[in-house]
C-alpha cells in the first residue's frame, strides 16, 4: 500500500517505530562541516523525525551501523576471551538506491568471501530493515545511471519521498503497513523516486589489462592525493579494518580486543613484520583502490563494486574525482586496445 | 554462538620453545587438528593484537610457529615460555600438497624465515628412499641468522643441499652469495619438468624466478608463497588482497602461472 503524510502523521509513524526499533538514519549537524558555516550529514541514531535529513545526500554512508569505525568484539579477563554484547533491538536504517545495493556488497564481503561468516557482522545484519529514500533529483557528483544502482527492487519495508512538505510512502511490508494505515494518511498509489540521468557519467571497460596498471595516469595521485583515507571511510562499499588490543591502564592483565576502519590510502596498510611494505606511493594506492572498485571486485563476484553514490568526490579535501579516474582508464584503455 | 565465531581463539599451551638466533624462536604449540606445511594461525597475545604466523612444523599433538622478534605483538610473543599459553586461531590458508613433490626433479629454495613455510615440504622429501634428484637451496642474511641448524645438517645428509649466506665475517668456509646463484649450477636433466617451490622476502622471489625461468623451469611448474598483512585470515579485512585474490583464503601458495599476473 502507499501513503501520503503530514509530518505529523510521519512522525507519529516513526514515534510508533521508535517502540520496536532503534532508527539510523541521515541527520544535519550543523557547522559540522569541512567550512566555516558548513553542515555535515551523517548517520546517527534518532529519537524524533524531525531529526531525519531527507532532503540532502547524506555525506557519510549509510553502513556505519553495520560496519562501526570501531566496534569491540572480545574482552580478555585474565582467564577467559568473552564476546562482546550486542543490543538485540532490531534496527531500521534509511538509505538511498546507491546505500541499499552497497549493502549487497558488504554481505558479500562478510558473508561470503570465504568459508567462515563474520559473526559480528551477521547479528548486526540480522537486526537491520531497510527504509528506502527516494532520489527526487541527482546530487553533485552522483553517477548511479551509469553502475546501474539508481533503481532498486522491494528490499525495503518501506519508502518515504518528501514532496512539497508531504510524505510519499510506499510500504510493501504488512507490519509497516499497519503502523501507517493507523497514522491516518491518504491511501494512494506511491512509487519511490528514482532518477534516470546523472550530470556525471562513467564509462567501464569490460576487460581492464595488466598493463592499466603501470600506466603514467596514476603518478598524477601520487602527487595530488594526501592519503587521509576519507575516501574510504565515506564509502559505502568499503569494508576493510584492522585488529587492535587496548589494555586498561588499571588492570594490564584485562582489555578488549577491537575492530577498526581500515583504508587502503593510508599508510601502514600493507606493512608487514621487518618493515616491508607493498604499496608505498599514494598513485599505487590510488590504483589498488581504484581496480578494486572497477575491476577485481567484479572478477571474483561476478558484479561492480563501486555503486556511483560519488561521496568520494564530495568529502576529498584535493578535490580528486574518483569518477574521472575511472574515465581516464577507461580512455588509457581504449588508447592500449587501439595501438 | 560461540562456536560460530570465527575470531575467538583458543588456548595453546607452550610445550617447548627452540632458539635459533637472538631474534628467532621455534614456539611448539599444542595442537591436535588437521594442518598443512604453509598454512599459518593467527597468533593472539592479548594487550598487543594479532600476526600471522606460518607453520614451520607439525608432529601428533603440536604445530611448529617460528617467530621473529620484529613487531610489536612478536616481541611479546618472546616474553612466554614452555608452560605458558598463547591465544591462537587457525590454520588458515591452502598450504602445500607435499604429494606433489614427491616424483621427478624437485627444487625447494627458501631465503630467511621464508625457510619456515616450506620446512615441512623439506622434510617430506628427505624422508623418500632416493633424494638424489630433491634439492634444496637455502640462504640466510648471515651464519648467525640460521635456523633449524639441527634440520640443516639433516638435509645435507639426505637431500642435495645448498646452504649459502648473503654475507659472513671473514674466515667463514661455507657457501657465500645469493641463493640466485646457485641455479644455474644445478644439476637438472630435465628442468622443464622439473618443480620448483620459492619463498622468501619479494626481491629474492623475483631475482629466483627469472633464474628458474633462465635455467628452463615453465610457470606452471614452479610454486610460490606470499607473506602479506593477514589481519583476519577470513578474507574480511582486506589487508592482503592483490587483485582479485585474497592470499590468506587463495594462497598464501600459488602456481606461478597463476601468480605471474599478480600485482600488489
């Protein structure tokens, strides 16, 4: 069914949610931003649905419940290894298109690369709903049309549109659809926004050759990029981290064992025992990052990485567009086939 | 649930510990499970984290994990003892089939701590009735930086052995110079079937492989391990994908062939 809201109706929608769920969803911190009177939108839990930013394309993605920058798994007593608890009230997080295919990415990575699935990944998958954000219009640096994520099916249990001060809602899930029909809406036909054409478009080549790889295109990274890593941490297909130990300072003997967001621009990545280190420039680690997204994800999967959601381009502070990296291959390519 | 947790590590207990040089130590691990020359555990101490460490020797009830003092979670490492426990997950990786070794010429050279990976390999040669076609050449940066010295003496009397050093003070009788140049002396009579196994720091890889290559050896013939950053061992952190291989799940061993396109 769909329905169209008020505010107040919406709000009396995530008010009745509230009971069930913990929310995560998009939220404006003001002057949070990179500049002076500059906002930030990031993921946080709320409490009310004024809070929920439905407007702007959120800076940071939408896997930063599932995918914590630093969540403890273990604690260490002096006898025993524990796991860590985990709040067990189910989740509901709002994404757009471009979030909810990543999400398919991510189980990929922690459900089914390999044998073992990532416990600590799994329970907090098991507690995750999807709410769906409709896209009224293209952002900056967006280019979804072209890796083909800017339309998805009906995993969400429910989506919300805001058009001239309403909510659209399409709420294909019975329980979800029982919450709104008693928040008194209209009953009508809502299909969630999508958008067909970006400003930016990208074009992959089909087959990438070895030879992309030593190309001079990535020297101009090596330069240009500071390696900060924000790149990675706003993706929302990004999933790498690494183990850390913290000790408390009162008690050596007990401490707990963390995992923490792992970037592939930043140093210390590769190292291994001894000092060596595999990728030291940041144009080879541009072009790890890069082939990564374009190429290799899609040879061992069978399906691109990179979902075109372009917050890459939106948070680096050198202004690197990642979308013309991937054109510029996809020329360099062209030029190789043709000599 | 917790038997579906793939981090926690359990309990192993110290049952001996070896040393070879200052900085390196053969820790002989409690361990009764299926395991592989090559494959590795994480190694947990808590207070400092994890690092993967190879397994360098496997008997009924333990696993061989040679350590070098080098990072922060090894020097810890040093600080155990016979008796005490360490924290461990694994084995992880495909390891060697040392099956594939056993029939025709076979060449296992090793640099370094890269020795560990491959000693049970080693060790299955110069256990068959006729080891005059197995050989072996392995280097170290000087005669103070040898391990399994025991074993050495082992394979020179089974096995055709080469044992040479990067560098030694002067008076040293043994072999002196990289272990690249020592294959093309081999006495091979067939090295396009020959097999070949290298491990070791990445330059000594790479200068051995276009030795092999020189001497004859085809790609499909000669296996490789790679010593990469494996935080998890699960292929979910990422650290140690080149391409679209994930080294601790597909590797750390893999055929030439395979391997030749791999870039980091």
């Amino acid at each position: 069914m769909g329905y169209v809201l008020d505010t107040d109706g919406f709000a009396k929608v995530i008010g009745n949610l509230l009971d069930d769920y913990r929310i995560f969803a998009p939220v404006r911190k003001k002057g949070a931003g990179r500049f002076t009177d500059v906002d930030c939108v990031i993921y946080d839990e709320i409490k009310d649905a004024s809070e929920i930013e439905l407007e702007a394309k959120s800076d940071y993605s939408s896997k930063e419940f599932l995918t914590p920058l630093s969540e403890t798994i273990l604690y260490f007593t002096e006898e025993e290894v524990k796991e860590a608890d985990l709040d067990q009230k189910p989740v509901l997080i709002f994404g757009r298109s471009c979030d909810l295919h990543a999400l398919k990415r991510i189980d990929q990575i922690y459900l089914a690369n390999g044998p073992a699935e990532d416990s600590f990944y799994k329970r907090r998958r098991g507690l995750v709903k999807c709410v769906l954000i409709g896209c009224g219009h293209s952002y900056d640096n967006c280019f979804c049309v072209s890796m083909d994520s800017n339309k998805c099916g009906d995993d969400y249990v429910f989506s919300v549109d805001l058009i001239d001060g309403k909510i659209h809602a399409d709420v294909p899930d019975e329980e979800f659809d029982r919450i709104f029909s008693a928040a008194g809406g209209a009953v009508q036909d809502v299909t969630p926004r999508f958008v067909t054409e970006n400003d930016v478009k990208v074009e992959i080549p089909d087959a990438i050759p070895n030879s992309i790889i030593t190309n001079e295109l990535w020297n101009e990274y090596t330069t240009r990029c500071i390696n900060c890593g924000r790149c990675n941490f706003v993706c929302p297909t990004c999933t790498c981290y690494t183990m850390q130990d913290v000790f408390y300072s009162d008690n050596g003997k007990v401490g707990e064992r963390r995992r923490v967001g792992a970037s592939c621009m930043v140093d210390r990545y590769t190292d291994v025992a001894g000092g060596g280190q595999y990728r030291k420039t940041n144009g080879e680690r541009m072009r790890f990052k890069v082939l990564h997204k374009i190429s290799d994800f899609k040879k061992r999967f069978g399906y691109q990485m990179c979902v075109g959601c372009g917050r890459c381009d939106d948070i680096c502070p050198e202004y690197i567009s990642f979308s013309n990296i991937i054109n510029k291959v996809n020329d360099a390519v062209k030029k190789e086939v043709k000599s | 649930m917790s038997g579906m947790n793939p981090y926690l590590p359990f309990s192993s207990k110290i049952l001996k510990v070896i040393r070879h040089t200052e900085k390196e130590y053969t820790f002989r691990m409690e361990f009764t499970g299926e395991v592989k020359p090559g494959q590795f555990f994480e190694v947990s101490i808590p207070k400092y984290g994890e690092a993967p460490i190879s397994v360098s020797g496997i008997g009924n009830n333990f696993v061989d994990l040679t350590i070098r003092r080098v990072g922060r979670v090894t020097n810890e490492v040093f600080e155990h003892y016979e008796g005490d426990f360490l924290l461990l997950r694994g084995p992880y990786g495909n390891g060697f089939d040392t099956d594939l070794y056993g029939k025709g010429e076979t060449v296992v050279i090793a640099g370094g701590t890269g020795v560990s990976p491959v000693r049970g390999v080693i060790q299955a040669l110069s256990e068959m009735p006729n080891a005059s076609d197995k050989h072996v050449i392995v280097g170290f940066r000087s005669p103070d930086d040898m391990l399994f010295r025991d074993d050495l003496k082992t394979w020179d009397e089974k096995l055709q052995l080469t044992l040479t050093v990067d560098g030694a003070p002067e008076g040293y009788e043994g072999n002196v110079g990289l272990v690249t140049k020592y294959i093309e002396g081999l006495p091979l009579k067939d090295p396009a079937s020959a097999k070949a196994i290298v491990v070791g720091p990445p330059p000594m890889m790479k200068f051995t492989i276009i030795e092999l290559k020189k001497k004859g050896f085809t790609d499909s013939n000669i296996t490789v391990s790679y010593e990469r950053k494996m935080c998890c061992g699960l292929g979910k952190c990422g650290h140690c994908r080149i391409n679209d291989h994930y080294i601790c799940l597909d590797g750390p061993v893999f055929n030439y062939e395979e391997a030749k396109d791999f870039v980091d």
